[in-house]
C-alpha cells in the first residue's frame, strides 16, 4: 500500500501527520511524496477558522473525485475538522471509506489494514523541506477564550512527559534537524497536569543542554499567567532562540473582556517590559484578531496606537471567523467581511512600516543565518529573530555554494520590509 499524506492547518497538524506517517511505516506501508505515486490518500484536515474548513473541504471534494476516477482506491479524512463535522462529512462524501479526528494513529492504521491485531507506533518521520522540526510539547487547551474551538477539537490540556520530549528532540537532531521548535496550543501551561505547577522553563533547559539542538525556538506562548521563569532561561542558554511568539490577540480592554483573555492591556504592556528587560534585544512575535463582534473603530484605533507604541517585530492578523459553539458565538459576526479587511490592511499597512524601519537598522550588520534553499541562484535563509514560513527572510549571495542546513555569517546590504538582502 502507498499512501500519500495531504496535511492542511498549522504545526501542530505537521507533527500530527509526521508521526502518523511513522506508524504506517512501522507496519510495513509505504509513504510516497505524491498523490500520482499513490493508491491511498488520507487527508490531515484543518477546522480553526472558514478560510481553513474550506480549504479542508475543497481538498476532500478534490480527493473524491481522484477517487471516482479510479486515480486513488482509498479514501481516509482525519484531523479537526473531521474530529467535529465527522456526521456531516459522512453524509456530504459518501466515498471518503474512513473518517477519524485528531491523533487517530493506530486506528487508521488498522482501517488501511483490517488483518493487523496491532499497530505499532513509530518514529516521526520528518516532513519539513528544510533543517527543521517541530517539537509539540501538549495537546489540547483548558483556555476559556470566547472565539476559539480549538478546546473543542483537541480536548483539554496534556503535557507530554519530558523525557519523551527530550528523547523525541534528540531524534530529531540525529535526523538532521539543526532547528527545534517547541509548538502546543498553549506553551506556557506545559506541566500544570502533571507537576501541579508550570515548568516550561526546566524543559527549556533540559532540550538545550541535551538535546544537541543549534536554535530552539518558542511559539504559542499565552499572555495571562505568562511564568516569568522562562525568561531566565532564555536568557542563560545560548542555544534558545531570543524570541517569542506571544498572541495577544487584541489591545483593547474591552474586546479583551469579551475574548475571554483574562488580561488587560496595562498587564499586556507591564509583561512586554518584564520580557524586554530580563531578555534584552528579544525579538517579539504576536497575533491579533479584527472584526471581533464587539469590536468598534476606537478599539482598531487603540490598537494601532498600541503598536505605534510598542513596536513589535513580527505581526500577524487574522479576520474573526464565528465558530459554532463557541463562546461568541451567540455575540454573532456583525462586523462585514469588507470593514475586517479595511481593518486588517490599516494594522498590516502600520506594522509593514514599522517591519521596514526594523530591518532597515540591520543594514551594515553582520547576522547568523540558516540556509534552507536555493532559489534561482540566490540562497535563502533565516536569522535568529524568524521562525519558518510567518517571519522575515534572508537572501544570500554566495560566490561558492552553500549547504542547506548550515550556519553562515552575512553582512546585510539591503533590505525591504520584510525581507535581508545579504552576502557572506
């Protein structure tokens, strides 16, 4: 059997997939690169927000048709959006043979393979094109935030050991990745299950001393009850990124109130200090949602004065998307499709100004950069202050070819608004 895995939706799906993949290899099926080579499909849906539910289902209506046309023989839907509309898909795509929810290894390994008593979980099998892996350190969230179904589709909290975790992250390395980034819904709740108390800062310490990790990267590190503690370590290894992908999510008190974020924006301002402070020089990534339902144009303007203030390095907006049975769900989706987008582009149009000014201070710099590809005779990469595929790039000029996955030293001679131009 060759199987070709379609993943949608963000890290924590990679991850999710990449050991699913292990599994099936572990019980003697073939993992192919692509739908051309394969006679099974399964497909790692996403459900977070409409954009993603519909790209899920235009995937799954591309699948079924392969499928009819007798390109793929089997048919597997699994993940979010399948862990919560499972009935709906069935009845909406009778010729999907399985559908299955988040983390169903062995069970669709015994669906592709009936005869099988047992599946036997195998060692992730690394799907990222470039010298780095994901670490998902828990999984689901206990967070009561109103917009958010995630609770829904991935159940409460559960830290994985830390053993489990080191031992995964040395793996990893031994696999070739020189990059580890710790991923979860929630980073900063990571051991209140198990020790009754946060202890992301120990497992921080304990992947950069043992794990044999070059850069080890936070993402997803939630706002209220942010342990400080991390910050230490942080700043004591050398090895751990300085930086920190913290969604704040909005800058207003009350759409803040309404979220569910349980902080306001004196707390947010007081935590960005502590983390400049105990960190200096730290980059700082966040998120933020537009058109919440209660959201009004003085709340985008106290936004956009907050970051003309705070000056974050790295910036992501999101449209609110209305979830079914979600807090908010009963507040509506007011807010026109047309005035979320004015407001994304006036906060994006503000931040790609402030990006600008940032990376045209690095101009005369020497930085560290990861090289991660060649394209069209120029080699691109990332430094310290970029985590994949949201943050700003670097592109090299070399006059010798570079390796993917080492570490360079470049100058920087240019740069736009969110992109280097360097060379070595």
């Amino acid at each position: 059997m060759n199987i070709h895995i379609v993943t949608l939706g963000c890290s924590k799906n990679t991850v999710d997939s990449e050991t699913l993949a292990g599994t099936l290899v572990a019980n003697n099926m073939a993992i192919v690169d692509t739908i051309e080579d394969a006679d099974t499909l399964v497909i790692n849906t996403c459900g977070f927000i409409d954009l993603a539910k519909e790209e899920s289902v235009n995937t799954i209506i591309e699948a079924t048709e392969r499928k009819k046309q007798g390109d793929i023989k089997k048919l597997v839907v699994a993940g979010c959006l399948s862990e919560r509309y499972a009935d709906d898909l069935r009845s909406e795509f009778p010729e999907v043979d399985h559908f299955f929810g988040t983390e169903a290894f062995e069970s669709i390994v015994k669906a592709l393979s009936p005869d099988l008593k047992y599946a036997l979980l195998g060692e992730r099998i690394v799907q990222t094109p470039a010298p780095y892996a994901y670490v998902k350190i828990s999984e689901g969230c206990d967070r009561p935030c109103s917009f958010c179904a995630i609770p829904i589709m991935r159940g409460k909290h559960r830290s994985v050991p830390a053993d489990k975790i080191v031992a995964q992250a040395a793996s990893l390395v031994n696999q070739g990745a020189r990059e580890l980034i710790l991923i979860a819904q929630d980073l900063t709740y990571y051991g209140l299950d198990i020790n009754g108390k946060r202890t992301l800062a120990d497992l921080l310490k304990r992947l950069a001393d043992e794990s044999g990790a070059d850069w080890i990267r936070c993402m997803y590190a939630f706002p209220s009850g942010f342990p400080v503690d991390i910050l230490d370590a942080i700043a004591s290894r050398p090895n751990i990124c300085k930086y920190l992908d913290i969604p704040l999510q909005h800058a207003s008190d009350p759409v803040l109130t309404s979220m569910r974020r349980g902080i306001t924006r004196e707390k947010t301002e007081q935590l960005l200090d502590t983390i400049r402070e105990r960190v200096p020089g730290i980059t700082i990534r966040s998120t933020f949602i537009l058109g919440y339902p209660n959201e009004k144009e003085q709340d985008v303007d106290i936004l956009a004065e907050f970051l003309e203030k705070q000056r974050l390095d790295r910036v992501g907006v999101f449209a609110y998307s209305q979830e079914d049975d979600t807090y908010a769900h009963i507040l509506g989706d007011p807010v026109p499709q047309s005035v979320k987008e004015e407001r994304i582009a006036r906060i994006m149009d503000l931040q790609r100004e402030i990006s600008g000014q940032k990376n045209a201070e690095k101009i005369g710099t020497v930085q560290r950069v990861l090289v991660e590809e060649n394209v069209n005779g120029e080699w691109l990469g990332r430094t310290e202050a970029d985590a994949p595929e949201v943050d700003n790039e670097v592109y090299i000029r070399s006059e010798k070819p570079l390796l993917i996955g080492d570490f360079v030293d470049v100058e920087i001679e240019d740069a736009d608004d969110f992109t280097l131009f360097a060379s070595i």
